[in-house]
C-alpha cells in the first residue's frame, strides 16, 4: 500500500504521461463529451487497476483515502489536465455529493446513492442557484419542500446545475420551513434525475456551448416532485450548514485545481517561448517583456499556492468554521491570479494562445467564471472585511 | 440624399430597432452561421431598401461614400451588434479589400471583384499571417510567388484569414522577390478560391468553435497555385506599404468598433444592475463595486473614443503614415479598454455574464484576440516608444 | 496685442527657457519658500514685463483675459514647472478666489480684495475643508457664523488652508442657516487674516514638509471673529453653489496642471533612459520594460488630455452645471493616470528618482493628493455611476 | 533564558506598548535625527535591560542569536515602527555589517569594528552604489584598490552609502583586480570614515529630505584614502561573493520589516475606517470601496508573509545560492504589496493619510524606493524568468 506521497508522485507520473495529450485535450474541447467519453473512461479504468483510483474517497469504498493535504497537492497535479479530475473520479460536482453523503447520508442512502458513486458507476449533481436570485445571497430562495405524510413535494427553479446530464440523482437545497430565522429554513434533499415532474429544461450554452454530458451545466424544473422524506440528507433546517460544511473544503479543491492549471499555462508558456523564433535565431523567450509575464505568473502562482496549503492546514486543524476567513481569502486572491495567469499565457501564445490547439482557450472561457462561483469576489471581500473590522468594534451595535 | 450626421442618425436607429434582438443574437452566437444566415440576408435586404447599404463605399458602387470620420461614428454603432458590420456590408474583411481594389485595383479587377463584392454578393478573404512565422515581424514570411510566363505560381501556408470560408477570392501576400529589401519584398495578389492547388485546410477552432462561413480563421494551404500576373494588386513589391495603407484606418475600425461594444456592455450592465434584486427591494445597483465597475468602464471608454476620433482626424489631415503613432497608441490603449470593460460588464451580471444569454461572453471569447491582431500590444509599445526615444537620439547611430 | 495663440506659445518658450531650471527647481523643493521667493519673484517681475502676467485675469485687472479653453492648455505648459503657475499669478487657491471674486464680489470687495491679488501684491486662501468631517460630504459642516447686527461672528474649525501662511485673506465657507435645506446653509465669507480670534494653529506637515510661505497647509481656528456682513459674498445660503461653480474648472485647471507634470515626467524620462548606460554603449532605452513603461504613459496621458480638453468644451459650451459628469469623470481618471505617470517616472530613473534630483519626488509626494482633494476618486465615482444608472430608473423612487 | 518564541512575544509586546507611540513617531517623521535621538537612546537601554537587545547577533556578543526563522518573525513585529529596527540595534546596514564580520572577519576586525557594533556604540555603512554606473549591474563599477605595499591605496565615488553620517567606518566594495573574471574583480575593505581622503560629499536629499545621522543616504567620495590591506574582508576577489551572501539573508529582513509595515497600514486604516464618519452614525467602514481595499491588503499580506517565510526557510535549509529564485521572486513580489496597501491606506484615510499625522506618508516617500534598492523590480523578474527558461533550454547555447 502506498504511502500518501507514493500515491501522489504516482498521480503526477500519470499525469504527465497519460493525461497531457495533446490530441486527446484537444477532442476533449472541440468534440460532444459523449464522444471522448469512451477514451476518457479506458483512462479511468488504467488508473483502477493502477490503484490510483478516486484518491479523495475512503478506502472501505474502494478510494485512496488521501489525507486532507495529500489530496490537495492531487487536486494540483490533476488540475493541468482539463480532464484530470474526471479521470481519477474527484470531479465536481460528485466529489462534493460523496463527502456529504459520507459525512451525512443514511445507511440506507450510502448504499442505494454513495457506493455507485464511488465505484464511478453512475453520476450526481447539486441544484443549488436559482435564476430569479442572486447567488451571493444564500437565504434568498424560492424553491420549496413541502411535507406531505411521508414525503416532501417539491417545486423549484434552479440553474448552474453542473453535470445535471447524464446524472442519476441530484441533490437539491430546498426551503422546508419558510419560517425559521433565515439559516435555518433549508434542507438538502436526494432527488432521482428520472422522478416525475423533474425536468431538464435545457444546458445553459455557456462561453460558446451548451455542451452534453458531464461538463454541463443546466437549468432545471421541479414541479411537484414527490420523494420521501428519508431522501432528506441531515436535519430538517440542516441545509446551510451543510452547504458550508461542503464549500470550506471545496474552495481548496477549486483553488489547488486552479493552481494546477496556472502550472500548465507557465509550463506551455516557456516552451514556446523558447520554440517560436520572432527572427531567424531570435526566440520570444528573448523579449523581456515576456519575460517579464512569466516571472509575474511565477510570483503570483507560487505565493498564491503558499495561501490554499495554510488554509488547508487551518481546515485540518481547527474545522472549516474557524477557517472561514482563509478560505474567502484565497477564493477570491487565487481566482484573480487564475484569471492573470492565463491571460498572460494567452498573450505570449499570440494568435495561437485564442486557438483551441491548446488549452489555455478552453480555461480561458470557462473559468472566467472561478471568480463568480462558489462566491462572486465582492462577496468574500465583503466577508473578510466585515470580519477584519468587528475585531475593531465595528457592527457591534 | 442623407447628409453624413442624417446617415448616421438613420444606421443608429436601425441598430437600435433592428439589431439588437436577443433572440437573434443568442442563435448567432451558439448556432452555425449557415442557419441564421437568412435572417441576416434580411436585414441586408432591409438595409438596402432604406438606403443605408454600404456606408464606406462610394456612390458609384451603390455605397453612401460616407466621410471617413462618419463612418468611424457608424462604426462605433455597428459595434453594439456581433453582426451590426456584416449586415451593413462593412464587415472585415471585405471592407478593408474593397478599400483595397477602389484605391490600386486594375479596372478589370474592379470589375470582376470589387463590384460583386460591394453589392454583396460575394465575400472575400485576405491570406497573411503564416502558422511558421510571428505575425508581429511581417518582414519573415516563407509563402511565395514565382513569375512563369504571364503567371505567378503561389506556394505557401497561412493560417487566421478570416471569412475564407464561403469566400469567392482571397488577396494573398506572397514574397515575390526574396532579394530585395525587406519591405521591398512582398506582392498582394488576388487568388480565386476554387483555383488549383489551393486548399481550405480547416477552419481554426478559436475559443471553443472552427465555426463555418463568414464569422471563421482558416488555415490555407497554397500549392503550386497558378494565377495570372495581372491579379497582382499595384505594383511588384508593393505588398507592405499596400497592408500598412490598409493598417491604419482597420485600426480606427476596430476602435470604433470595439468601442460600440464597450458601449452596448455599459447598456446591459445598468439595465441589469437596476432590475437584479440581491434581496427585495435592494438593486445590485445599490453595491458600491458595482456602481465603481460602471463608472471606471464609462470614464475609460469616453476617453479611448477621443482617442480614436483624433488618429481618425489625424489620418484625415495628414494621411496614415504621419498619423501612425497615434494609430499604434490607440491600438493597444482601445483594446486593454474593452477587454477590461468586458470584464467588469461579466462580473456585474455574475453567473449570468459568463452565458450565452447575453453576448458579453461571445465578446470576452472573441475579442480576447483584440490585443493580438493587427499587431500585439508589446509591438505597437515598442513601435510608439521606439519613435518618441529617437527624438532624444535614440538609435540614431 | 496677442492672440491667445501666440500668447500660449510665448508663455510656452517662457517656461521651456526660465523656468526648468534644475537649480530653482531643487531649491524650490529643498530649501524654505522665503529663501526662493525672491528669485521666483523675480521670475514674475519679468512675466509681467513681457506682458504675460495672469493670463486668466480680465484685462481690465491686468491680465490676459485668455479664453477658458486657451487658458487650459496654459495650464498644461505652467504645469511642468512645480512653480510655473506661480511665477504667472494663476496659482491655486489664489487663481479661484479671483474667479469668485470677480463674478459675484461686491464692488467695494474688488477694490479692497481682487485688485491687489490680480496685481500679485497680496495672497489669499480659502478655508472650507474641517479636520472633524468628512471633506466628501459638504453639506456636513460645524463652522458657523452667527448674525450680530450688521457683523458675523465666526467660529469654525479648519484644515487644509493652502496658501494661509502668509495669505492677507482668507474666503470661509461658513453654515449661517443650520435650518435651511442642506446644500442652502452655508455662505461664504471674507475675514482678514489678522482679524481677531483667527489663529493659525500650524502648518500641516504634509509627505514630510510643513513648509511656510504659499506652498503650504495650515490647519486654522475661529474664535469669535467679528466681520461685517458686507464681507459676505454673494448671497446668504449660496455658498455650496458658489463652490460648486469654483470646483468645475477648478478641476479642468487641475487636470491640465497634472498633464503638464506627466509630460515633464516623460520627457525627463526620455532623456534619462537614452542617457544612462547599463553597461558601455547600452543606454536603459533598450530595455523592452523602460520602452513599454514609456509607452503606455504616453497612451495614458493622450488620452486624459483629450478628456479634459472636451470636458472644457463641454463647460464652455453649456455651463458648469451642465458638464459636471464630465468634470468627475475626468478628476479620478486623470489622476490616476497622474499617479501612474510619475511611478512609471521614478521606475526608469532607479535611485536617482527618488532624490531630489529631479523633481519626479516631490511630485510623486505631493499629488498623491490628486486623488483626494477635490473630492476623493471614490465620490466621483459615485456620482458617475448614479447618474447612469438612473437614466435605467435607479433611484427613481 | 527565553526560548526564541518567548523572547518573539515579548519583542511584540514591547512593540506595541512603547514604539507605537503617535508623538515620538511624528517627531521621528518630522524633526532632525538628532533631536530625538535621545528619545530613541532612553529606548535602547530600555530594551538592553529587558534582555531583547540585538535579536540577530550571537550571545557571545551580547545578542539573543534567535534562530534565522525567528528573528524573520521579529523583523515583521519591528516593522511596525519607523525605528523598530534601530531601537533593536538590528537595523540595515549595520546589521548587514555585522553579520558579514561574524562570519568573515579577522580576530583583529572583530575586535575593533563588530564589537562595539554589536554593543551600539558605534554606527557603520556599506558603500556600494555608484552613481555613475547602475545599480542593477554590480560588475559595472570604477571604484579602485590599488596595492602600494601593506596598503591599498583606494579611488572612488559611491552614493546611496546609508548611514554615513555618524558612522564610525564604512565597508566599501572596490575592484582590486580589473583583468579577474568580472565576479572576482572586487573586494570588501573597511574604512574609517575619519581616514584622510574619505569626504561625505553631502546627504543626498531623498524625497525631500537630506536628513541627518542615521535615516540618511550619503554621497562619498575616497581620494586616495590609504589603510592597510588587513582591512580587507576576506579574499581578495570575494567581494561580489560576499554581497550575494549578504543580500539573500537582507531581502527576507526587508521583506518582513515591509510586512511589518504593511499591517501597521492596515491596522491605523481599520481603526480609523471605524471611527470616522461620513455622516452622523455611518462611519467610513460601511463604504464597500474601503472594505474591499482591506480585504485586497489582507489577501496580498498573508500571501506575502508565506512567500517570505517559504523563501526564509529555503535558505535556512539549503543556503542562500540554492533559494536564489525564491529571494529574487519574494523581492519583487512584497515590494508591490508593500506599494500598493500603503496607497490603499493613505486612499482610506483621506486627506489625513498624505499628512505626518500617521507614519504612512512617511512610509509612502520612503518605501516607494523598495521596488529600487536591492536590484529593480525589473532585475528580479529578469533573473526569474532566465532560470525558468533555462530549464526548457533557454541560452542553453
């Protein structure tokens, strides 16, 4: 059995001989998932039979069982492929729904919901936004649970569903108590992809494409959805807490996934710009100015790296609660050195840099969004500042 | 007859009344171009019925020979629209070819390109920049033509030209005397696309999408293509001081119409700050970010406009090469001007900014290229600081 | 007699000749204003003999009486110098006291008041801002000035009283109507230095200097003060309005003052960066970084002009009131690019920027400022972006 | 005796009970070096008799000899103060100096020159900048040392020698053999500043103030100036050697000191962002703009201080030439945080963060030169960028 940093020199070997090919990338990004799927899945079942697989997940479910940390520096080494995470089965959306359904489920909905799961058996998502409301404001939602006998009858608008197609179930924050004091109105609650009155009402095209399949991301209807009240995941009013319980954690996912990709963009950034020759003898790699780019990423990507590691070790120390602070700190700081990273890269590709003959594009358009998600950055900044000035008395009234 | 400012009053309504449609602007942007291709050959046909057909081109090939400062306003109009230019017949880069063959086409060029092209009923494409060499050095350039009797037979490869695609003709810039002088050295010569020997080899995926027809960046591939020496545009090695005539007034295009586009991302982000509650009765307006965001894109943007409209008068006065400095600064100034305006307008519509349900992602993905194209940034710096430290006496041994 | 023309190129040669003088300059930065005064008034002693004494100054008082839009660019030219407005009489605060008196001053005012400071025989100043308030929200205000009879009895306190070292007058803006509409109870008041009860408490150290004589702000108490009703200007309760009228070609005259910095901060840096070797025969201008620094200075400060320019158009054209997003606009965007300019100054010249050899330091210290006063670059902002939101129906209610 | 984290808390404590003291920092800020000297002195006792004296120096000197990582910690707390760092008796250069004669000077040098340094008897400087030659190329230096016997016979003009004034001796960096490699050129050699020949040419006025003792930077000239040739510090042609070992060590002191900085900024814009109101009730802190200036400083901080510590404990694992690029990159990086949240801080502070009320105004002049001393920004991101490329073959050549 391998100790943990076998497992991640392991990961990264795989990594870089397996995963970064550049045909493979490129179908990945230009072609319908379900064409690439089944190269896609052959790699998933290479890295079973390498015992590499699901690294994040418990060994009784058949995962690597990687401590917090390891797995953080995976979730760096799998985030220079556009695929990495999906290969290993620790993509989200279903690494969240794992750590739930682990730290929360039922006996009953570990085995009908987390062991498929695990075994990348079937697929999940999290319906959590909604159209009408603005995602920063959590206690602003529509959608409704309400309890009839043993059920709960749902009705509900969401989008940003990720990876709704193709998924078996979804997980669902819904109001159950309209009237509790705002935290506390909440539920999460299982719901079949295939139950009546579920409807996925289109994937939202974003940056260019609605998509198929995993990498998707969906508007959805819930119009009298019945399902039983032990679908519910946690305590009635539970919902928030285990939200957050699930974002501490997934912002270092996110982060250390972003820093990976900022990893790549330097790494693809320096060969060519040793290869691609201005004159006759004279590469890029000559122009300070690009010089200058790469020592900038350099900087940014390795101080920001230094920020997700101590939130991760305060996470593992002391919980995600007393961590809150770190955790909005790096959201919005590494998005922004994300966004900087690959706009640099993009630059010192030139026109090849907008083509999708590599990936710098791909991630171009699709984590513009890193400092929307999870948190718009105004929203963290107002987060950390809030909580910078209480320590001066402010807001004490 | 329209005076100038009634033309350009006229084309802004019908921008406004007529373009900017949702509906048509999400099926442009996520559909093929084949299928909404009539539609815009409606409005064509509606643009010609009004009069409006053409604004840059003279009255003697059906346009309204518009003044160049006009046409810079009508520019900025088009802009709001992804298709405002090619529904007017000024889209690029048929505008600038037909700018091209009025000014240096023999009178049978005229004929059998120019006219078609002016009534719109072919396109054009212009073959230039070359996958093995930077575009930022036009000086190195491998595709050749060789004189054989009365013909040029063409061999080279080229990537990005734009609207290739459907295209009856391209203009290709070839060396056709390696011998001489750097800039001495090219021709531009009109090579009909249905010729021997020259091959669409594929339209480049650019952020996400090879496309099809008009809005696509083909690599061609020439070879051993043989078209007679009267398709030579102007004179033999003519070629570079023919592209920097074109240079100078497609960079006060771009600007104007990178600056319709700022404009429209200003539109959308006020009316969606006023109507997006982040709690009832509390607009994102209200945020204070939001509201700096605003007036940091509009303080930007009203000074990029001067900026354009002053190397516009400049080139007016004085013509493009003593205007060329002014043309270099507001080349890189306009274009960091409306990627940050892009990005701030998708940060205020959060989630939504990053869809296709509006068309500030389309923009964000495409015009990403602005600081590359027609020069990249770091070139158009050197070129303005290379000219004001010659005045100090730098380089001048 | 002159046209405005000619006037500005004779006060541009004037400049250019007599006033960058690396002596004078460091002095003047250096050593206490007494010392250098007499040299500077020797300075004006000939602008007055070569009959370009205050140009913005009617010409029955002595002036040019140049137009609003020839006196801006005026401005640019008096700004390259640190004492360059001063040396023509058209320094601030004085240059607006004589505005404000000459508009609305009673005619007794003038004889006693605007006459000796157009002549240049006394200095003034202009006490509005408090230490106990917010200089951003004017209307929140202590300092009072109670009717007794046919006097005022004033009692206030102030900071940033540029100028009052030495100054025979100060205009305070005073509440006199605490009951009225907010923007309708203050007025504005003369009271002579030397009156009794006003003390100034101290000179403001300010980025390390104190100072003394007219480069200098003093932090100013009102104890009683006794003056007669007559001293009022303009109407009870008109003060904002007046202050108002004062700030928006205050700020055009600040906008054109800090181009005339920028352009002194490039041309300075020009001539250091061809200069200066970084080993033998390989000056810093051959650094891409230097170049792209010089570059985008120049972009910037372009384009700033360009605004100011058309923004005092804008104020000739249609009035104060009229312009005043114009006005905003252009204080934060070009004092940032000021801010900008002179870091990009110190930057090329390494060490020596920050010594006093050049004047880049003292500017760098002393319009940091350029964000704040005037209103802070956060204020204009607001008042940019209200406005355009409320054309989309925000703060309608 | 304290264990290191013991003698830490306590150094903080000290900090924060008696330097943090508004008037004897405005004096610092304000009134010549030697007026508050006395005031400083009283502290030095005051810390020798608290047993803190000399963090870094070992305790057979009569230091607390804190482990390297430590005394990293103990930099970040001095910071806070304008004279944390001499009240200490660690400020630079001396304390560059000291550790220089520990670890290669002679029995006979120790006991003259670092032992009455490390009891603060005596000051010292270190004399390396040339003005005529740019600091960024250190093999690009004409100061002399011409053998005549036991003596060097020593040449030159330095400038930027900090300290000078006062000091007991300065170390100068000289070429001893012109026709050595250009690393093996130079050599160290103390030289008393009362030896015949050595004349401080004047305090070079930095930012408007020439100052006096300590807080100085001096222009020196050595003319002839003769002293034995066992002045030198180690070997002939170590000088360079022995500047690379000292600088590795000094930027992580500058960088801590600057984070020191950096909180002390965000602790005076928190309290003041609390108290100050912008009408009655609302204080400044509810103003989105200065939230999110306080969470960007935040972010920027904490990501700065591990980059630092990282870099600290690189060196303390593997020696200065082995962390190189950790140095280069936390040079450039922190001397940008450090730039960009004090102008945050003096933008939240108003008009009172431009006057000597608070030490960020002095911090603001003084510090703008960070970016410059110790190698440029744009050296260090040049030396970066070279060692990256190097690894995918760049001047492999």
């Amino acid at each position: 059995m391998d100790t943990p940093s076998d497992a991640l020199a392991r990961i990264r070997a795989f990594v870089s001989e397996r995963l970064l090919d550049a045909t493979l990338e490129r179908d990945f990004i230009t072609l319908p998932f379900r064409e690439v799927q089944p190269r896609l899945d052959a790699l998933r079942a290479e890295v079973k039979s390498l015992g590499l697989w699901a690294p994040q997940v418990p060994r009784s479910l058949g995962g690597l069982e990687l401590p917090f940390l390891t797995f953080a520096r995976v979730g760096e080494a799998l985030g220079q492929s556009p695929f990495g995470h999906y290969v290993f089965n620790c993509q989200a959306p279903d690494s969240g729904n794992m750590e739930l359904l682990h730290a929360h489920g039922s006996a009953a909905q570990k085995v009908q919901w987390l062991e498929p799961l695990a075994r990348g058996d079937i697929r999940s998502c999290f319906a959590m936004t909604e159209p009408g409301h603005a995602g920063s404001n959590p206690v602003f939602m529509s959608s409704r649970a309400i309890r009839d006998g043993d059920d709960y009858v749902i009705d509900g608008h969401k989008w940003f569903t990720s990876g709704a197609d193709g998924a078996a179930f979804t997980i669902i924050m819904v109001v159950t108590d309209p009237d509790a004091p705002p935290h506390a109105r909440a539920s999460q609650v299982i719901v079949p992809m295939d139950a009546p009155g579920v409807t996925r009402v289109r994937n939202i095209s974003v940056m260019g494409h609605a998509g198929d399949g995993w990498p998707t991301h969906s508007e959805m209807r819930f119009d009298g959805v019945r399902v039983p009240v032990t679908n519910r995941i946690g305590d009635e009013g539970a919902g928030f807490a285990l939200a957050q319980e699930r974002l501490g954690p997934g912002r270092i996912h996110h982060g250390m996934r972003w820093l990976g990709i900022c990893e790549r963009a330097i790494d693809l950034s320096c060969r060519y710009a040793v290869s691609r020759e201005l004159s006759p003898g004279h590469p890029l790699a000559e122009q300070q100015a690009v010089q200058h780019m790469l020592a900038d990423s350099r900087a940014e990507v390795d101080a920001a790296r230094l920020l997700v590691l101590d939130a991760a070790q305060q996470i593992d120390a002391n919980g995600v609660h007393a961590s809150r602070d770190a955790v909005s700190t790096l959201k919005f700081f590494v998005a922004g050195v994300l966004q900087r990273v690959l706009d640099r890269a993009i630059q010192v590709h030139g026109a090849l840099g907008v083509t999708d003959d590599t990936p710098l594009a791909f991630w171009y358009r699709h984590e513009r969004a890193a400092r929307i998600y999870d948190g718009p950055d105004e929203v963290h900044k107002t987060v950390v500042a809030k909580r910078m000035l209480k320590a001066y008395g402010f807001g004490a009234r």
